[in-house]
C-alpha cells in the first residue's frame, strides 16, 4: 500500500492519456466495420492489448528492477536466439519478415528485444566499469549490440534498427566516458552512417530520397508522405471529427492505424488534439528525465536513460515522417500506434520506470560523474 501511494502518477496519466487518444483515434477508423468484432476491429483488439500492458507495467512496478537487471545476459541470448527464428520462421508483414503467428495472435520479438537490449547494456555497464578499460568497454558493447542491430536490419527493419543503435549510443554517453571518446564516436557514426547507405535495400533508398522531394512521384513512393502531409494540414485548429476525416475514412491514408496514426488525429482531431498528444509526450519524457535524475544507482540510471532514448527516438521519427520532416522509416509512436507488441512494450518499459521511481523516490542520484574511477559498482 505504501508503494502504491508513491506512484508516479505524472508518468502514468500522460501514458494513459495518449493510448486513450489512439484508442478513440482507432474507434473511428472502426466504425466503418464493426467496432466490437475482436476479429476485424483495430479499437477492441488494442484494448485487449492495452489491458494486457496496464497490467504488466503495474507488475514491473511492484518489482525491484535490479532483479531483472541480474538477468540482463540471459535476455541478451535470448534475443539473439528469437530474432534468428524470426528470420528463419517469421511471417512477412509489408516487406519485413519480423512477425511470428499464433493463429490470429502476431507478435514482433523485436519489441521485446529493445527492452532486452537496456537490461543488457546496463549490466554490462555497470559491471564492466572496473574491469575494462575504457574503450575496450565502448567497442565490447557495441559489437554485442551490433550482432542485435545486424539480425534486426536482415528482417529488413530498419526503424528498429535506428531504434536499438540510438539506445546503445545514448547509454554509453551516458556513462562516464571522456570527451575524446565522444568525439570519435561522434565521427565514426557519420562514417558508418555514410557507408550504410550502399547496403539498404532499394525500397528504403526511395523512402530517403523522396522524403526529399516527395512530389517527385505522387502516385508511387511518395505518395504516403504527401497523404499524411494532406491529412495534418486538412485537420485545422479543431479537426473534423472523429470518424469523419476524408484522408483516412476514405482510405487516401496508408497505414492510418500505425504508421500514420498521428496524421489521422491530425485530421480528426485537429492542431488542439495533437497539441495535447505533443504535451503528454513531453511531460512523459520529462518525467523519465527526473527519474534518472533520482535513481539510487547506476544501473536504475541507465535503464532511465535507456527508456528515454526509447521514447525519443520513436516519438520524433514518427511525427517527422507524419509531417514530411523525416523519412517513412516504419516507427510506431509509443502507446498511439496500432500494435499489441509494441504498445505492450511501451508499457513495460514504463513500469520499469516505476520501478526505478519508487526506489529512488527522495534520494539524489548517483550519477557516473560521482563515482571514482576505482569505485567497485554493485547491481544490489
């Protein structure tokens, strides 16, 4: 009772709020079927997932993350044996065999592996710190992270691709390492991100380059950017109503459920609707950014930043590639996309944050700068 009194309630609301807001978003693009059949209707298959979220994040809560953080490396194998099986079993989805069926049930291991992959690395972090020097921990993680990111970009998914880089990169800078170190790293991602460019698949090419110029072919490639951009800017101050936008009710809109579900409330629920989205994103990162800031230690520290880097990054590449400011680069936005996998996911990743919350509630953090370099590290 004691814990459940010290909730973090200004992290849970905001989460709440905008998975309400998906919900109602895809109450309207259902009622042109049947809103309540649990076969053909987006609005209840993702209250069962939500429902199944809720009530995981709320176990999360009530567990010491430090147990899980303990297991870190069990996870990390487990994440390279499930992505291999996607590989070899999975089911093709809009070009990404990243899916493994049970009848009607899909599921994408590669959600679970992004939570995976924060578990690992601050274990690894932390333990390592006195072990390793410098450098050798840098390259050490990134080549364990990059065996993930590889198996990942053979689906082809990119965006999670992205997604699991950008944790790996946020945790490590986050962990003590000296300026010069930041620097490199910094030049040698320009370098890579260069290179990378000859080994995407021709689909994610055009995605690039028509981000640029997307009137260059409105009936082809470009033609889901230029929908969405239609879509936002069609919504004005108040938006049309829910179950009444043209873009998406009468199918203009690709992927209106996922993909693109920010224009649909762009549409139907105007600049006031996707203000209020933007500003529990916000308040959600910000509390995210406190409870790093609180963490008794240094494995709740990076896990929060880990959580972070999760929200960030999807956030941003979702709305920018809604608005025209970014690639399509085929990123869910957190708790508003359509996707049991991925809302179920969002979901843990904040009663991780709980967790952390409720363990360091009060306490000042112990942040890397603090600790001496000959300092031992413990996870208990």
């Amino acid at each position: 009772m004691k814990r459940f009194f010290r909730t973090d309630w200004m992290l849970i609301l905001p989460a709440l709020f905008i998975f309400g807001t998906g919900l109602l978003s895809l109450y309207g693009i259902s009622v042109t079927g049947n809103a309540w059949s649990l076969s053909g209707s987006y609005f209840l298959r993702q209250a069962v997932f939500g429902a199944i979220g809720i009530s995981i994040m709320v176990f999360f809560q009530f567990l010491d993350y430090r147990h899980l953080v303990r297991f870190g490396t069990h996870f990390y194998f487990l994440s390279i044996v499930a992505l291999l099986v996607v590989l070899v079993f999975g089911r093709t989805v809009n070009g990404t065999s990243g899916w493994i069926s049970f009848g009607f049930f899909r599921f994408q291991p590669v959600e679970a592996v992004k939570i995976a992959l924060i578990l690992f690395l601050a274990r690894f972090i932390v333990e390592k710190r006195s072990e390793l020097g410098e450098w050798v921990r840098i390259v050490a993680s990134l080549v364990l992270s990059s065996l993930l990111i590889f198996l990942v970009l053979r689906q082809p998914d990119l965006g999670s691709a992205l997604t699991l880089a950008a944790i790996w990169g946020g945790m490590i800078l986050v962990s003590g390492i000296r300026v010069r170190h930041i620097l490199v790293l910094f030049l040698t991602g320009i370098a890579i991100a260069t290179a990378g460019w000859f080994f995407l698949e021709g689909y994610q090419r055009d995605r690039i380059e028509i981000f640029l110029h997307p009137e260059s072919d409105p009936q082809g490639s470009g033609y889901n950017v230029l929908q969405a951009m239609v879509a936002v800017g069609s919504g004005g101050v108040t938006g049309k109503g829910v179950g009444y936008g043209s873009q998406s009710q009468l199918n203009f809109l690709p992927e209106k459920h996922t993909d693109f579900i920010f224009a649909t409330i762009a549409e139907e629920l105007g600049l006031v609707g996707v203000g209020a989205v933007l500003v529990a994103y916000g308040v959600l990162l910000f509390r995210a950014w406190k409870i790093a800031d609180q963490s008794v230690d240094n494995a709740g520290y990076l896990i929060a930043v880990g959580a972070q880097v999760y929200f960030l990054v999807q956030i941003t590449v979702n709305v920018g590639m809604n608005m025209g400011l970014l690639p399509v680069a085929g990123l869910p936005a957190p708790f508003l996309s359509y996707g049991g996998s991925s809302l179920v996911a969002s979901f843990t990743i904040t009663g991780l944050l709980l967790s952390i919350s409720q363990q360091g509630s009060g306490l000042r953090a112990r942040s890397f700068g603090s600790v001496s370099s000959g300092e031992e590290i413990s996870l208990i």
